[in-house]
C-alpha cells in the first residue's frame, strides 16, 4: 500500500515502522519538515510536504492534534476535493487536555465526522485512536496473551484498508460501526487520556475479549 502520513509526531512514530516492516510504502508529510525528515529518516521512511502525502498516499493516516485539524487538512487539498476517493485513517482525539469536560463540537460531534466534513469524497474511518503509542512498541500488541482489538469507525471502503492495516501491526480489528460511532470511540478514548494524564501506565487499554463462547445459566 502507499500510506502518505499528515503529521509528524508521537503516533506517526508508533504506527508506521510496523508498515514499513509489512512491506507498505510510507511518506511522511509535516507542519514543520525538519519534523518529518527526521522522523521519516528514523522510521525508514520518505518525507515531504502535507501535500505530497496527501497526493502519494492512496491511504492516509491523519495524525494530528485538534488544533491543527483544519490547518492540516487544508493544506493537504481537503476542502478544495483533493483528497476525494482516498481513504483518511484518522487517530485523532477531540479532547481539549486543558478540560477534559468540554465538549469539542456542537451536538457532541467527533473529530472524525470533521474530517469528512474537511475531505469531501474521502473515505474517512477512526481506528487507533484509543491506545497510546507505546502500544504499537510490543510485538505482538497482546495482553494475557490475547491479540490487542483496535475499533474501527468508518465507511466500508474506509474499514476495509484499516483492517489490513491493523492486521499488519499484529493487532485485530472490531468494527464499532459508521463514522457516526466515532464520537463513542473519541469519548472512550477521553477516560484512557485522563488516565495516563494522571499516572497510569501508558499500556492501559480498553480490552475487548469478545466473549469465551461459553453459554450461561
Ligand atoms: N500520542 C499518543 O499516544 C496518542 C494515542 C492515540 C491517539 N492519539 C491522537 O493522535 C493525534 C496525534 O497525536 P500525537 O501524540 O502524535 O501528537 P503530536 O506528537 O503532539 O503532534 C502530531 C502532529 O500535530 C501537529 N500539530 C500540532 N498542533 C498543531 C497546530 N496547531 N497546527 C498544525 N499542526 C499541529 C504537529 O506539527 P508540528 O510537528 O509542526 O508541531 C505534529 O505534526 C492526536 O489527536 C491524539 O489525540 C495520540
């Protein structure tokens, strides 16, 4: 796959040497290029602008903070229909780390429905939003020995490349739904951030077990 990458921080870092290793075709694209040459160089990786990712990348993983949401997307051709027909994995959180009591945006809206809404024709799915980073460090991503699940959000186009992409890291997927369920996977995420805001180990996770197949009484 060519995955071109809108961000250059923490979870760029987490997520894409495990794609390169799976054989996938990276370019990092960042606010700031010293950032993504260096990352880039460190992971294996190309590096160019957030255009160039956007234009390389037939998937993208969007990681960026809320802040930079808009910025990024614009300047990656969303609104314009640049990114139309491509699939955005988006990992990103509307948290506000300042107060975590607020709400991001009207009607309780996640920030992967503003994705959409900045990428018209994008095929925009939220996975790999739940975990911290270090999580992608384990190999396999386990706990008691059961494969780490990673919710996917999105259309079907949209799942279906996120799903390859999980697989890859090891990991499983758990389809959460359309990309209205997105803003359930973003307010899940909010209690794992307060967590690990407030000392909790950074390999806190929800775990999904999937039941045992067991009947009950
Ligand atoms: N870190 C984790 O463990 C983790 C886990 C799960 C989900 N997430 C979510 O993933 C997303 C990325 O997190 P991260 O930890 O990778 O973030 P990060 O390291 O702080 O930064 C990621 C990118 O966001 C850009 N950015 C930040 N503020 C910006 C602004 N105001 N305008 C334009 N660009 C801006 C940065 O650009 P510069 O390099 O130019 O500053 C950087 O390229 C967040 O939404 C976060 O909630 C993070």
């Amino acid at each position: 796959m060519r995955i071109g990458v809108l961000g250059a921080g923490r979870m760029t870092e987490a997520l894409v040497p495990g794609w390169i290793r799976a054989g996938h075709d990276v370019l990092i694209g960042g606010r700031t290029p010293a950032k993504a040459e260096d990352l880039a160089q460190r992971v294996g990786a190309k590096a160019g602008t957030l255009r160039e990712a956007a234009e390389f990348g037939d998937v993208l993983l969007l990681a960026v903070l809320l802040a930079g949401l808009e910025e990024t997307l614009v300047a990656a051709g969303g609104p314009e229909g640049a990114l139309a027909g491509k699939t955005i994995i988006d990992c990103g959180n509307a948290v506000d780390l300042s107060d975590f009591s607020r709400i991001a945006f009207e009607g309780g809206m996640s920030m992967a429905e503003e994705v959409a809404r900045l990428a018209p024709g994008a095929h925009v799915v939220k996975a790999f939003n739940q975990a911290h980073g270090d999580v992608w460090k384990m190999r396999p991503p386990a706990f008691d020995g059961r494969p780490f699940a990673v919710p996917i959000a999105g259309d079907e186009e949209g799942k279906a490349a996120a799903r390859t992409l999980i697989t890859d890291l090891g990991a499983e997927s758990l389809d959460a739904g359309d990309l209205t369920q997105a803003r359930h996977l973003e307010a899940m995420a909010i209690i794992v951030i307060r967590l690990l805001f407030s000392g909790y180990d950074p390999l806190s996770v929800f775990a999904f077990t999937g039941g045992t197949g067991a009947t009950t009484t």
